[in-house]
C-alpha cells in the first residue's frame, strides 16, 4: 500500500477545493519542446500555445506503487542472466528528493540502457555492435524511506545515431520516476562525468541552463564503489515538489 | 522555507526510441480487467507531416467511477474500487496506432470549488520529445464539459481536441502533434 508520507493537511482545502499545485520549472532548468539541434523535435514539438494548467486533484495525484513490486534481480541488471554481462560492473546509487530537499521514499524508479558495446536490446536498434546474451539492460527498484535507490549494472557505451553526421551518444543510463504527483513525473537519462561526448550532445544540451544540466551528470563516489568488486556512482534525483501553500484563484 | 532551499529540479530527457527494454514490464492496456462498463479508447499519434508516430508510449491517470482517485492526497470520503489503480501504459504500434481499455471516471473536484467533468489525463512520451506532453480526454456527450473549469481555459475551436468521439462501439482520440487540428497540450 501507498509508501508515500502524509503532507501536511493545509497543502489541500478538501472544502473549497484549492489546493497547493506543484512548483514550475524557472525558464531554461527544463528543456523546451523545440530544439532544432535534435532534429527529431521538428516535427513533433508542439507548434500551437500550450495552455497554462492549473493543478488540479488530477495533477496532484498519480499511480502508487509498492515497495513489494520490484524483486531483487530487478534491481542488480548483472544477475538476471545464467552468465556474467560483459563491460565494467559499476554501482548507481543516489537519493530521490523533491525541490524542497525533503526525501521521497516509495517512488519508483525504472530504468533501461544500452549494453557495454553501446547496443540495446530492442528490434529497432540497427548499430553493429554484439549484443549480449546475458544483459537485458532493464532494472526497477522502490526508494527505501530515506528515498535511496541502488542499482547494480554495467557501464553503457556510447553509439552513434545519426542525428548528424558523425553523432554519438555519450554513454547514459534511462530513468523514469514516479515522485508523488501525476505532475512530478519524470523521464531522464543519467550521465557519467567527464565524457568527451557531452558538450557535442544535442539531448544533454537541450536544457539552457547550465546548473540545471549538470544534475543528468553523476558524481564518480567512493562511498558507493565496492573494494574489488565495482566503481560508484552517484545519482542525485530531485522531482519537483509542491508549494506550502493553496494558491487561491 | 527560503528559495536558497530550494532544489533545481533533474531536467527531463526523452526517452529515445528504446524504451520498450525499460518500461514494457509495466504495459497495461487494460486498467479495468472485468469491468462490466468497460470503454475502449483507441487512436492514432501522428506527426508534422502526418506521418504515424510508431515509437510513442502514452501514460494515463485517472479517478474512479466514483471520482476518487486512489492516492493519499484524495480526502474525498468515496470509495476505492478494489484492483483499480487508475493508470495506464500503452505503446504506439507501428501505424502509430493505440488502444486501451478502462471505464469512464466520476466528476473531480476543481480549483474554486468547482466540478471537473469526467476526464482522463494523459503523458505523452516519445523520442523527439526532451520533455513529455500533458493532455486530457474528456467525454462525448458529456453536458458538465460546458462548465468543465480546464476546458473553458482552452480557446473555444480547439476544444474539440480533446473530447473522444464515438466510433462504433469505441471512442476515438488522437494525438496530433503539429498543425490545424493540434491536439491541445498544457503547461504543467
């Protein structure tokens, strides 16, 4: 049942129906729709006004999931399989909180990635690179009550996608998390630092602004590597949260 | 709480034409298995050219028939149904075409003490999109979605974007990503 801690009771006026709506983004931390860099966005972004949403008991409410869910394979992608994946075995690690700073336990996290050699497990990937008869490339955990998640999986490599002429992907890892509200919800991918990559990446450089950009690139962490077993990372995540307060229309 | 508290939310990335690998385990096409009021919707994404968009995935939320939704923060005094979550997942096949199954849900609260009519809300996901889209269908036929307080914020003549529409024993609804008939999508 609903992991998720209770909010503080002003946070909904079940009487009048206000309710306190989830904090919008400040211009240039999300990406926008077009960005003709990434060339699939100009035939698919929005080309009429959006229409400002206020945030409802629609927004404000979403799916819950159990911490009973996911199992333990789901969260180690080098164990799904009879063999060992090939590539470097690392560890993501990190936090889940909303932009209050405050811990989201209960939210879940999938997430899915290419193999070692930069190939996924998908029909439509054409790239000629081997793929791996014991990698999947697909994981699932429930943050614990403090809102930290831990995957153990391989480091992804980089591959090409013709964007543009000689275009690579820097090596990433997918997520998509459930937060507390329909409105939270968020799909991103997860960087390792330092690639070489990165600042020729139309997708990673979709978001203008730079602070808000280096939260997709995670921190090498030696509390999270394993002596002779895998490097750590660590991965950060914050969803956006809700105001203190009803706004009152 | 000052802003120096506050945390720049992870920006949103698309989720690239690969996603079945990672989010396939959680498909459900059908949000009310055994429903006796069982609806279908089904539709088509299509892009600026026209062209069907095979490589989306669609995310629905919504209340029961009763108008409660099953989550902590709904303090409406109305019953849960058992089994019924209200959310749904549902890819594009390659026509760009979808389909779910689900019932139609009860009216919700709105902001200022008003009533919502029945409405599904739907993400939209898709590679080419940094962002996901946020959308609603409402209901043919539906008298309360001429008071509906999200509706009227929508300019009257794109309206009809949003309502399903009868088609045999099916609603139809599509997801026009480009040009006149546009589907509308919220700033959230």
């Amino acid at each position: 049942m609903p992991a998720h801690p209770s909010e503080p009771a002003q946070a909904h006026d079940i009487e009048t129906g206000d309710i306190a709506g989830y904090r919008r983004p400040a211009k240039g931390t999300q990406p926008e729709y077009l960005h003709p860099a990434y060339a699939s966005t100009r035939k698919r972004a929005p080309t009429r006004p959006l229409v400002l949403l206020p945030h409802t008991l629609s927004e404000i409410t979403g799916p819950v999931f159990g911490h009973d869910d996911p199992c333990a394979e789901d969260a180690d992608l080098t164990r799904q399989h009879e063999g060992e994946p090939l590539g470097e075995r690392i560890i993501v690690a990190g936090r889940v909180l909303d932009d209050s700073n405050r811990p989201l336990p209960g939210a879940l996290v999938e997430i899915w990635q290419c193999n070692a050699a930069g190939r996924y497990r998908h029909q439509n990937d054409t790239h000629a690179a081997p793929l791996d008869p014991n990698f999947t490339g697909t994981g699932r955990v429930v943050t614990d009550k403090d809102g930290y998640y831990r995957f153990v999986t391989i480091k992804p490599g980089a591959y090409p996608w013709r964007n543009h002429h000689n275009a690579w992907r820097p090596a990433h890892i997918h997520l998509s998390l459930f937060g507390r509200a329909f409105v939270s919800r968020l799909v991103t991918q997860m960087y390792f630092p330092g690639d070489p990559l990165l600042p020729h990446d139309p997708i990673f450089n979709g978001t203008a602004d730079e602070k808000a950009r280096n939260r997709l690139v995670a921190a090498f962490d030696w509390d999270a590597t394993v002596p002779e077993h895998a490097l750590g990372y660590r991965f950060d995540i914050v969803l956006r949260g809700r105001e203190a307060t009803p706004l009152h229309r | 709480m000052s802003d120096m508290d506050e945390l720049i939310a992870t920006p949103s990335q698309t989720v690239g034409p690969f996603f079945r690998i990672g989010m396939e385990s959680l498909y459900t096409p059908d949000l009310a298995p055994g429903a006796a009021d069982r609806i279908a919707i089904h539709g088509r994404v299509l892009d600026g050219d026209g062209q069907p968009v095979s490589d989306a995935i669609l995310e629905i939320w919504q209340a029961n028939a009763h108008g409660k939704y099953a989550h902590p923060d709904d303090a409406q005094a109305l019953p849960l149904t058992p089994g019924f979550t209200g959310f749904g997942r549902v890819p594009t096949d390659t026509e760009g075409a979808f389909r779910f199954f689900t019932i139609r849900p009860g009216s919700v609260p709105g902001p200022g003490g008003g009533v919502q009519a029945p409405h599904l809300v739907v993400a939209v996901f898709m590679r080419g999109l940094l962002i996901h889209l946020l959308t609603r269908v409402y209901f043919p036929d539906e008298p309360s979605n001429a008071t509906d307080p999200v509706l009227q914020l929508v300019p009257a003549d794109r309206r009809t974007t949003l309502v399903a529409r009868r088609n045999g024993n099916e609603l139809e609804w599509n997801v026009i990503l480009q040009g006149d008939n546009e589907t509308v999508f919220f700033d959230y």
